[in-house]
C-alpha cells in the first residue's frame, strides 16, 4: 500500500498535473484503501498523500512549506476530505460486511430449521441437535441440557461437571439467562415463560440476534419432543386399558360360559323331585 501513494506522485509529476487533478487523484486512491484495508492503515495512505500533495503540487514546490492562504486551504481541504471520505469508506464497509454476516446468520437458521424438520423421530432430534447446531454454525462443542430428562446432550465430549452445574442454574434461573463458563456460552431455553432447559457452545462468537434465534428453534423443538413422548405415553396408557378391558371380557366370557350350563344342571337336579336318587 505504500508504494501506490509513491507511484501515483511520481506519475502525476510526470504528467505535470494541476493541484486540482492531483488532489482529486490521490483522494480516490485513500477511498480505495479505506475499502480495501480499513480506516486505519487509510489514514496512513491519506497522511502519505497528504505529504506528496504538498511537496508536489503547492507552492513553494519541492518543500513541505506553504507559500500562502490558498495553498493552506487546498492542504486543509485535501486532509479533511480525506478523514472524511476514509470514515465513509469503512462505515460502508462495515455495513457491507454486517451485511454479510446477517445473510450468512439467516440461510445457517433457515439450513438448521430445514434439518429439524427431516426428524420424524423427536427424541432422536434432541440427540442430533447439538451435532447440528455444531456443524451448521462451525462451532468447536454444543452441550444441549433437557429439564424435563435432566439429561445433557454433547456434540463431541462428555460436558464437564462444572459446565452443567452452571446449565442446570441457568435452566432453573438460579443463573442470569445468558451466561459464560469455561469458553461456552450458556443460554436459557425458554418456551413463553416455562423453561425446557439450556443449550452452550463454543467459541462464543454467535452474536446475540442469532443466539436467540437459535436458542427459540431448540426449544420449539425439546418442548415438541416432550410433548411427542407425553402424548405417545398417554396413548400406550389408553391402548393398555382398551387391551386390558378387553381381555376382561374374553376371560369373564370364556368362564360365565361353563359356569352357566353348570348352574343350569345343578338347579336342575336340586328342584326335580321326581327324579331317583340315582
């Protein structure tokens, strides 16, 4: 980068340019740096610039002194346009790439809330998710803790014991909703104002848009998954009384059967009396 100022006043020189053309010139070529390299290193192409403008292009030329009022105020002009274009440069630089990063943030939810769907299985989801949720994010560990299970889910290695006595604090609120511990960071999983448990991961890099948006798309899906395994276990209890109900029945049709004929024929035989003894 430093070589580019150097070039341009040495092209410029030999192309005997006015003040005006070669200021202009040279303010282009911080705007580009901002783009490229930031404001701080623009700043230093500006600085740079600023030099070779005075030394080339005012009067008395070949010095770094100013020969009067307009030469001061082309310098001022150039050294503020320069600050002020450089700061416009990385503001929409920075705005680009949050940009980015807001367009990245969406399809990885969009790609996680797509993969949550393919699980016909709910507790085979709140297995997976933690794999996922590492995956898609390039994350380097996800812990998952269920309330309702007290059971910790891993992506990789079994969490530490200090991690999920500071995740089961924050499923209970005995924690601040979003915490640190140990590189992860830890959150709430909250369904309205029930919590279903905590999710933690690491690096923390998500930002707090997306560890929301995260943290509500795993706990839709532990209080499907609950509510999948009550139903599922309401229906086994109503299918096991229909069964037991049934085989009742059999059972008390199977023995009232007998039971009657035999009824039947000692009745029969306790009220004849013109029958022998025989």
């Amino acid at each position: 980068f430093t070589a580019l100022p150097i070039l341009a006043a040495v092209v410029l020189t030999w192309l005997h340019a006015s003040a005006t053309t070669a200021g202009m010139v040279l303010l282009v070529l911080v705007v580009w740096s901002a783009t490229r390299a930031g404001i701080k290193l623009s700043l230093y192409i500006a600085a740079l610039c600023a030099l070779f403008f005075d030394f080339y292009f005012l009067l008395p030329y070949r010095t770094l002194w100013l020969a009067g009022a307009e030469q001061w105020i082309d310098m001022l002009a150039f050294l503020a346009s320069s600050v002020v274009v450089s700061r416009v440069a990385e503001q929409a630089k920075r705005q680009m790439l949050q940009a980015q990063q807001r367009q990245t943030d969406v399809e990885r939810l969009y790609s996680l809330s797509q993969e949550m769907m393919l699980y016909e299985d709910a507790a085979g989801l709140i297995r997976a998710l933690p794999q996922l949720i590492e995956r898609i994010f390039t994350l380097d560990g996800v812990v998952l803790y269920v309330s309702d299970h007290d059971e910790f889910y891993a992506s990789k290695v079994e969490a530490p014991m200090g991690l999920r006595a500071n995740m089961q604090a924050v499923a209970r609120g005995l924690n601040p909703a979003t915490t640190s511990f140990a590189g992860y960071q830890t959150t709430a999983l909250m369904l309205g104002m029930r919590p279903v448990g905590a999710l933690a991961w690491q690096p923390e890099e998500l930002s707090r848009e997306v560890s929301a948006a995260v943290s509500a798309q795993v706990s839709i899906a532990v209080a499907r998954a609950i509510a999948t395994e009550s139903s599922a276990r309401i229906e086994a209890a109503r299918e096991a009384e229909r069964l037991r109900t049934a085989l009742i029945d059999s059972l008390t049709h199977e023995l009232r059967t007998p039971l009657t004929s035999i009824r039947a024929a000692a009745t029969t035989l306790l009220e004849a009396e013109a029958m022998d003894e025989a």
